[in-house]
C-alpha cells in the first residue's frame, strides 16, 4: 500500500534532492530512499551500542583489549 505525503523542504533538503534527481531518482525515488536509509542507519547506531555495551561488560575482551594497545604502544616509533 503506498500513501503520499507532502513535505515542507528546507534549502539543504532541497538541494539534496537535486543532487539525488541529478543521479537519476524521481523524487519519489529519492525520498522514499532517504527515508528508508535513515531508519537503517538508526537502528544499526542502536545495534552498535548494544554491542559496545555487552562488550565493556567483558572482562576479558577489556584485558584483550589493553593487551593489544600495549603491544602497539611498544611498537611505536620513538619521538
């Protein structure tokens, strides 16, 4: 089912809809692609902090972790 909707674009939302028409989106096109990208950008933001908070709750991967940044620390070039 499709439903339209009419929007009040400001300037920089109107001039990247030109750059996406100029790619070769109808409107309709590029602002349903908009819309969807958005919402999978979020929802992968929030998937992400999920994962970074199971992983600073990890006691082992934090020990991994400092591990690896010591390692690198010693292999670094003197100043």
């Amino acid at each position: 089912m499709t439903k339209a909707i009419s929007v009040r674009l400001d300037d920089a939302a109107l001039k990247a809809l030109r750059r996406l028409e100029a790619a070769g989106f109808t409107r309709s096109e590029a602002i349903r692609s908009a819309l969807v990208d958005c919402a999978a950008r979020l929802r992968d933001r929030k998937s992400l902090r999920a994962e970074v908070r199971v992983l600073e709750r990890d006691e082992e991967d934090r020990r991994d972790m400092l591990e690896v940044a010591s390692l690198m620390e010693s292999l670094r070039a003197p100043r």
